[in-house]
C-alpha cells in the first residue's frame, strides 16, 4: 500500500491531518521492524522539536515475541505517528501514548493492530492534551483475523481539554473475525475535574500547579511500566509547564 | 483572627447566606451546629474561596487581609485551612508529592525557604503519627480507595502538615466510627489548641464537641446565625432539637 500520492482529508486515516504540513514531508518512509520469533524489544518515540513530523512504523511480532512501544508527540506543529502492528501467535504487543498539544498544533496517532496467530495480546494506552486551538486525533483499530482466537486486545484512550477551543477525536475501531476474542476498549473526552482542582488549590497550590499534578497523573499512565519511564514523564512534564 | 460581616453568598443564584456576621478571636473554638440545608457547608466553602459560591454582600477579614480578595491558594498561604466534608479522590496524584508542593507553594507564598525532601518526610511522618496513620498510605494517591473514616484522619493529617492559623472543618466527624472520631478530635486537639491558632467546627452532632471542646457554639439557619453560646448550647440543641431552639 505504499503510495507516493499525497492523501487527501477524505482519506479515513488522514481526515484530521494538517495536509498543507505533511506536504513538506511527503512522502514518508516506512520504518520497518521484525520482532523474531521468542524475542522481545523496546522502542521510544520522543517527538518533543517544533518541527514537522510524520513517520510510519510496520512493526511484525513473530510467534511469542514481544515488543514494547512508547511515544511521547509534544511539540510538532504537526506530529503524526502511524503504527501497523501484525501479531503472530502468543505475542505481546504495547503502545503506550501521550500527545500535548497547544496553539493551533496538530497531533496525531494512528494504529493498525491486526492480530493474526492465536492468544496474542495487545494493548494501546493513548493520554492527549489540548490547550488553544490544537487539535489531537486518535484513530485506533483492532482487526482480528479468522482463527486468531484466545486474542485479548485492550485499548484505553483519553484526552483532556483544557480549553475549550481545542479539538479531540477518537476513533477505536474493531474489526473481529474470530470467536474467541476479548476486547475490551474505553474511550472519554473531558475536561479536568474542577473538584480535584479546588481541592488541590485549596491546600495551597496555585492554580497552574494544581492543573500540573492532575495532567502529570493523567499522561503518567501512558508511561507507567516502561523501561524508561523517568526520562518520558519528565520530558511530558516540561511540555506540560510550557502549555499552562 | 477572622471577622466575619453580613456576610451574603448565592449558589446557583439561590441566596444561601443571608448576613452572616461572626467574629472569631486566636485562642478560640468556635463550633457552627445547624439543621440539614442551613448554609453550614456553603460557609465553608465561600471561605475557602470555591468557584461557584459567590459574595454579593458583607465582608470577611481574616488577620487584616480582605480574604474575599484572595484566590483559594493565596487563602492557604495566608493560613487558612479548609477540612472537607467530603475529600476529594485525586487518581495519580500521590498523597506526599501533592502536600510537599503545597506546603513548599505555601512557604514560597510567605517568602519562606522551601522543606528539603527529608524534612518534609520527618513532618509528614510525625503528623501521620499523631492521627495513627500508616505513613505508606501517605504515598498512595490522594484518597483514592480511602475509607470514610481514613479520609477525614487524612485531612487532619494535611492539617497537621499545613499548620494553618484557622481551620474550618466542615463535618469532620460525619462518617467517623467511635475510635476514628477520637483519634480526630485529639488530632484537632493536638494540631490546633493553641493560644495563636483558631478552629471553626462545622457540624451536626455534639459528639465531636465531647473531644473538641468549643469555647462558644453558634446555631445557623436560613442562612444566618440565629443564637450563639457556650457549650451548654450544644447539649440544649442535642436536649431539644433545632426547631425548639431556634424559634
């Protein structure tokens, strides 16, 4: 399916894009990456520059291996990050997101989990945070082959607006040919709980601190478990200091 | 410490208080009883400084500052301390990082130095000590999977860090078992009887004031305060009900 043609908004997985940036960047390379049979691996994807980016990842995990993604998308004015995942039998696959976006930047994560062998698991925990006028998109699907049964895909998907101006869309997706598939995903747009705030505040702390503590813990849970967790939440918090 | 005059408050643009005046000096306890709807809890919000409980007349001065002026924090910083009647559960946010940054925003406010992490750690744990606390619930999330009762000795916990100058707390004793409402009013006791400190307890029961004991107690409804007492006020309102007392 490698194109050379620029896509269009009418095309599903580019609807939300900031066509005129990707222009600059056309046409993306694919990165491809083959997990063998047994193995395991890691990858972070730290985006944190103002510049445009686009990449498209085509990650295949042969039977029992497992691989562990995080990407952490703050600062491109336009950012996108295309994940194609193919799972073989029994393997594991993890994506854990943050987005943070503000101005009028553009961000956005699209996967393509298809699960091929039996018992394979994956799950996609994607945090985004908006201020201004940026706009934030996750399109997430599952596709689970014929016979791919004994597959637990899961997918969490968040975001929070901190104004109202700025733009969120999410959009899971399940595609399941199997019978024996548990899938459970949850989707939530919303704004942080003004409660929480008042009693963060309430004991002191200012009101730009208080939103911090409640965001930190938001998009924490994108990172949570990853061999490198300290370096992506701190590199998530300086971004968030210069959103509020 | 607080003076408090005429005060008027709406929520929602329903009128709640309807010139609320009260003088509370350092040294003293002050206890706040009345029925179901009488604007206890909306005082003490409209203290703290709440989005949504707004002033439309009177005045509040809390050691000379018009605290009305004040954003919540600033309120914290000048030493007022709001217990809540419902503590608010915070997911992520861990109980030790969140009182840390605020009683460091706290100090900064005041142009104090910040607490070293250690000396933050040997304060947290003496206070956690004092309401019987495990000091490793102090590093879960701010009251998330708390108990009732875990919660309000949490709050006292908070109070206890922040060493406020005037604390209001809004039915502390609600959700308390025997033991717990003790160790809260010791706790209270402990943290706050003090000859430069004053409490405000908001509640509906004489039971915390066995452990608390007030030097004045004020009966509230329809939003103002109808008589004010001693103690024996309190034993009288738990005697003969609201209705008796105050018509």
């Amino acid at each position: 399916m490698t194109t050379l043609t620029l896509p269009t908004r009418r095309d599903e997985a580019y609807r939300y894009s900031d066509i005129d940036a990707l222009a600059g960047v056309w046409p993306v390379a694919r990165e491809e990456l083959v997990v063998a049979a047994g193995t395991s691996g890691t990858l972070d994807i730290v985006e944190t520059g103002a510049a445009t980016v686009a990449r498209h990842l085509v990650i295949t995990l042969e039977a029992a291996a497992r691989f562990d993604l995080r990407v952490l998308l703050a600062g491109p004015s336009f950012g996108r990050i295309a994940v194609d995942v193919r799972l073989g039998e029994k393997a594991d696959f993890t994506m854990g997101a943050a987005q943070l976006a503000t101005g009028h930047e553009t961000v956005e994560i699209v996967t393509e989990v298809t699960h091929t062998g039996l018992d394979a698991t994956s799950a996609q925990i994607v945090r985004t945070v908006l201020a201004g006028h940026a706009t934030g998109t996750y399109l997430g699907r599952i596709a689970v082959e014929r016979g791919a049964d004994g597959t637990d895909a899961g997918q969490s998907v968040r975001a929070m607006l901190l104004d109202r101006t700025a733009t969120a869309n999410a959009r899971p997706e399940l595609e399941i040919y199997a019978d024996d598939v548990k899938a459970a995903h949850g989707c939530a747009v919303g704004e942080l709980d003004a409660q929480g705030l008042f009693y963060l505040m309430s004991r002191g702390l200012p009101p730009a601190e208080a939103k911090r503590l409640m965001l930190q813990a938001f998009i924490a849970e994108a990172f949570a478990g990853a061999a490198n967790e300290d370096m992506l939440s701190e590199k998530a918090l300086a971004r968030l200091g210069a959103i509020l | 410490m607080l003076q408090i005059d005429n005060l008027q408050a709406t929520v929602a643009d329903k009128p709640i208080l309807k010139g609320l005046s009260l003088t509370i000096n350092a040294g003293e306890i002050h206890a706040i009883m009345g029925p179901n709807g009488a604007g206890k809890s909306t005082l003490g919000y409209t203290l703290g400084g709440r989005p949504g409980y707004e002033v439309t007349g009177g005045s509040v001065s809390f050691d000379g500052q018009d605290l009305l002026e004040l954003e919540p924090h600033e309120r914290a910083a000048a030493g007022l301390f709001l217990g809540f009647q419902y503590p608010v559960e915070i997911p992520g946010v861990s109980f030790v990082q969140f009182l840390r940054e605020a009683a460091n925003a706290q100090r900064k406010g005041r142009g104090e130095e910040p607490l070293s992490g250690g000396a933050f750690l040997k304060l947290a744990r003496e206070q956690a000590g004092l309401l019987r606390m495990d000091m490793d619930m102090l590093k879960r999330p701010v009251n998330v999977g708390f108990s009732g009762g875990e919660k309000k000795r949490a709050e006292m916990v908070q109070m206890g860090i922040l060493d406020p100058k005037l604390a209001i707390l809004d039915e502390t004793d609600s959700g308390l078992d025997i033991d717990a409402l003790r160790i809260c009013g010791e706790g209270i006791n402990a943290i706050m009887r003090k000859p430069d400190k004053a409490v405000l307890l908001i509640t509906h029961y004489q039971r915390l004031l066995d452990y608390v004991k007030p030097d004045f107690v004020h009966v509230l409804a329809g939003g103002r305060i109808v008589r004010s007492g001693g103690p024996e006020l309190a034993l009288q309102l738990e005697d003969e009900g609201y209705e008796a007392v105050v018509a």
